[in-house]
C-alpha cells in the first residue's frame, strides 16, 4: 500500500483574470427588465348621518362638483337614489367641518393599497345566507338575483395613469420643458359578493357565478392626490329594489344613511 495525499498547492495554476471585466460575466442572452409595481392609495372614510339630517348635505353639494364624474348609466345612478360629486384638497376640511356639524359620526376609516387592476371590496354587512334581492339595473330595469352568503359592500377598481404636458412657460426644446402628472382612473361599483376564503379554486370559482355588481350604480373618477368623492343617498328612503337602501341607509329606531369619503392620498 502506497500513501497518498493532497497534491502541493505548488502545482495548482492560479485563474488567469487579467483583462477581465466584471461585464464580461454576465450570461449571455435577453435580459429580464424588473416590472414596476405601480400602487394607490386611497383612503375611505365613513360617516353616519342621522337620517332626519340628510338636508344639511345641500351646503356640502354646493361647493362640490358633481361634473368631473363619469356615470355606467346617469339615469339610473340617480334612479338608484345615489349622489356623487369631486372636491379638491383646499375645499377637504370644510366638508368634513359640515359633516361634524350634522352631527355625522366618523366611523373607522379603511386604508385601500391597490394595484393596477386588482380591486378591492369596501365591505359595509354580510348576507348570512341565499336569498333573492330585486335591484334596479340599467336603464330603470327591476330584475331579481340569487345571491348570498357573501358580503355587501363597494368594490373598488384603480389604475394609475401617467400624463406628460408641455409647460408654454419653457424653451420646448429643453427637456424641462415637459413635466408629468400622475393621475389614477377610480371606478366604484356597489357589489355582493360570495365569500370564498378557505374554498378550493375551482369551487370558489363556480360559487363567485352568483356574484353581483350593480353596474347601473357604479361610476368612474380621473383623481390626482388630494382630491375626493362624497358619495351618500339623495334621501333617506326604505326601498329594497335601490342601492340606496341595502349599501348607504341604516334602518332602525334612529334610522341613519352611510356617507362615503374616497380620499386619493398617493400614486407611486
């Protein structure tokens, strides 16, 4: 038997990395660009009004501008006894100074971090089990739907928009000339929908068929950080075939109507 062992380090040859650039040892071929997560927040904050208050909602419309609102159908947004309107960061603290003198009680307020996309439901009660609502659905039509049990609420839809314009105060030949805004498309839909957690995909998926959105009901805003919608009933009205009984109104011995503040705080 012969003795062997580790052969010297005297005969190993060092790497030969002269001339070489880290560059050089990358892999070879198309390289993957990492995606940008593009997110917005927006925060929800609630109110409830005591249903007998509901007119001192008219100072708050006034300073408000229902134009800038973009509705699926206006006829029967309105026929489903719902109001919108935009404000802008400066005109904020006021509503929310007359809210507080109407005696709304500000309720939690929901912080939404959304991604391009992917919505997100506002939740306001649960349906414990199956049963048949009427609802009215574009153009005035009543029609009835199977749904239940899930969760009553706001779903909503954001997608940031980048703007680029041209300042006419600049050289256009200069790259300062052209400055960019960041604005987010918000759509807001009343939903009920099937709550699923903890069910397989492919059960989950044949449950969320007797999911519903309002679609007659919902509206869409172009929003830049700091403004917001109020969105609220027009009346305290008990109709079980509107939107407006079921999302926005507080039935009861002191009856009171949910108001919805939907605050873009940032785009990035």
């Amino acid at each position: 038997m012969l003795p062997a062992g580790c052969a010297g380090t005297q005969n190993q040859k060092e790497p030969d990395t002269k001339g070489i650039k880290i560059g050089d040892l990358a892999p070879t071929g198309k390289r993957i660009q990492p995606k940008v997560l593009h997110t917005i927040n927006i925060e929800v904050i609630r109110y409830e009004l005591p249903a007998e208050n509901i007119a001192s909602l008219d100072g708050i419309w006034q300073i408000l501008n229902p134009g800038s609102l973009r509705y699926n159908d206006s006829n029967s947004f309105a026929a489903n006894g719902l109001r919108a309107a935009m404000g802008e960061f400066a005109t904020f603290n006021k509503v929310s100074e007359m809210l507080k003198s109407a005696n709304a009680k500000n309720l939690p307020t929901t912080s939404l971090l959304m991604s391009d996309n992917q919505p997100e439901l506002l939740h306001i009660t649960r349906i414990p089990h199956k049963i048949i609502i009427p609802y009215i659905d574009r153009q005035g039509a009543v029609k009835n739907a199977e749904v239940g049990p899930g969760n009553i609420g706001l779903q909503v839809f954001a997608r940031q928009i980048i703007s680029s314009s041209m300042s006419p105060r600049t050289d256009r030949t200069s790259s300062s000339a052209v400055s960019i805004r960041q604005l987010a498309s918000i759509h807001v839909v009343p939903a009920i929908l099937a709550d699923t957690e903890g069910v397989a995909p492919a059960l989950a998926e044949q449950i969320r068929e007797n999911d519903l959105r309002i679609y007659s009901a919902g509206f869409s805003a172009i929003m830049k950080p700091g403004e917001f919608v109020l969105l609220s009933p027009i009346e305290y009205k008990q109709d079980e075939t509107t939107a407006t009984s079921r999302f926005f109104t507080k039935p009861g011995p002191k009856p009171a109507i949910r108001v919805f503040l939907l605050v873009c705080v940032s785009i990035f």
